[in-house]
C-alpha cells in the first residue's frame, strides 16, 4: 500500500481535492436526490446502499430506478445503463495513455472511481500524459485528490438521501439541482464542434423518441447520435485519405 501513501502525501492531491472542491455541492445535491428517490421508488434501505455503493453512477442509476419500479426485463436495465454509461468507454480510452503505466488492478480502480466531473478537471490539468515518472506520480496524485473529493461528495449524500428517505420534500428542487450539474457537465465537455452537434443530436432524438416505453428514448438517442457522429466524422476525413491515395 506504499503508493497509497505516496499519492495521498504528494501535493497534487490536495491540489486536486481544492480544484473539485468548487463543484462537490452541486454533485452532493445531485447525490442526496438520487439517494431520495431510490427510497420513494420502493427500494429497500439494503438495496439503496448497495446501488449506492456498487454502481456509483448518478445519471445510470436515475435512468434505471423507473424502470425496475416499472417491473421492466433485465435486459432493458442492463441495456439503458449500458448505453448511458457509454460515455465512461470515451473517457477512459482518452486516460489510456494517462495510466497504461500503472498494474491492472490500480488501473481498475482509477477507472471506477474517475467519474465525470474528475475526467472533466483531470483533463482540464493535464492535457497532455507525463512522459516522466515523477510528472506520472504528479498527474495520478491529483486525480486521486479529485476523485477523492467526488467521491465522498456523492457517496455521502447519498447515503444521506436513503437515509432521510421521504422527510425531504420534494419542493426543494434537488431534481433541479441535479440537472444543473449535468448541464454543467455537458458545457464543459463540449469543447469541439463535433461534441456540440452529437449533444444537439441526442437532445432533438429524446424529444422526439418521448413516447417510447421504459424510457428507451434515452437509448434511441444515445444510438441516434452516435451513428450520425460516426457518419460525419467519416465525412470529414474522406477528403483526407483520398489526398493520402
């Protein structure tokens, strides 16, 4: 466990902990409802923890709590959180490079704990993988830092919502709330011109794709945007390889 350590002490991690630090409330709001609802949907306390703990994943968590109150097949809760969680396969094939170094099992980790918001900051950071082993410790103490201070943010309102199950009115807003965190989410994200017509894309399918059952205007979009994506990005480097021929 030296690394543990080494990361914890390095100050890349408090420097990642203060640059998350200004988006925790945002992230605990959205956590205390998501812990919220769990509980009004008719979970137990047993399985809101456990969803809580194990799947750590607000907008899959969200996505599938209608549709196991709705009694829906496994394979469409399996199916919507995949495709709402495709984004993480984006995120982590641009942090390959960031931690190829590293043991499988650490890698794991990472992986796990490295949500939106701490790719987001990450990235913002460090553009570019260190080339050097003491710019490697640098780069994974603050991610560390950063996913620590996520972490904590969602898992304890989270908790905090299960556990306050129906005493929190819902006249608070904290759907609202949630809401704002991903848009800020996705405005930070969407930093190319290709980002802001897949997000434009995906947003016009959900509307349109509405009426469909259990929620699979979510994954009608998500497939939606990313085949018309696929398509303009081949677009777009057609001139290119006939140049190259």
């Amino acid at each position: 466990m030296f690394f543990l350590r080494s990361v914890h002490r390095h100050p890349e991690f408090r420097l990642g902990m203060r640059a998350t630090a200004a988006v925790a409330p945002g992230l605990a709001a959205w956590g205390l409802m998501t812990g919220v609802a769990m509980v009004n949907s008719g979970m137990s306390v047993v399985e809101a923890v456990a969803m809580t703990v194990l799947v750590y994943a607000g907008s899959s968590q969200l996505a599938a709590i209608p549709l196991i109150v709705a009694g829906a097949p496994a394979w469409v809760i399996w199916a919507t959180g995949f495709c709402v969680n495709l984004r993480f396969v984006v995120f982590s094939l641009h942090l390959r490079d960031y931690l190829m170094y590293m043991p499988r099992w650490r890698r794991l980790v990472n992986g796990f704990l490295t949500a939106d918001l701490s790719y987001a900051v990450f990235t913002a950071r460090f553009p570019q993988p260190a080339a050097d082993d003491a710019g490697r410790h640098a780069q994974e103490s603050f991610l560390a830092g950063n996913y620590f201070v996520t972490w904590c943010a969602w898992t304890g309102a989270s908790l905090a919502g299960v556990a306050l199950g129906h005493a929190i009115p819902s006249a608070w807003g904290l759907g609202f709330a949630g809401v704002l965190c991903l848009v800020g989410i996705l405005c930070s994200l969407a930093n190319t011109p290709l980002r802001v017509v897949a997000g434009g894309i995906a947003g016009v399918a959900a509307v349109a794709a509405y009426a469909l059952p259990l929620k699979l205007n979510i994954v009608a979009a998500i497939a939606v945007a990313v085949l018309a994506c696929i398509w303009l990005e081949n677009r777009r480097l057609l001139p290119t390889r006939e140049k190259a021929a």
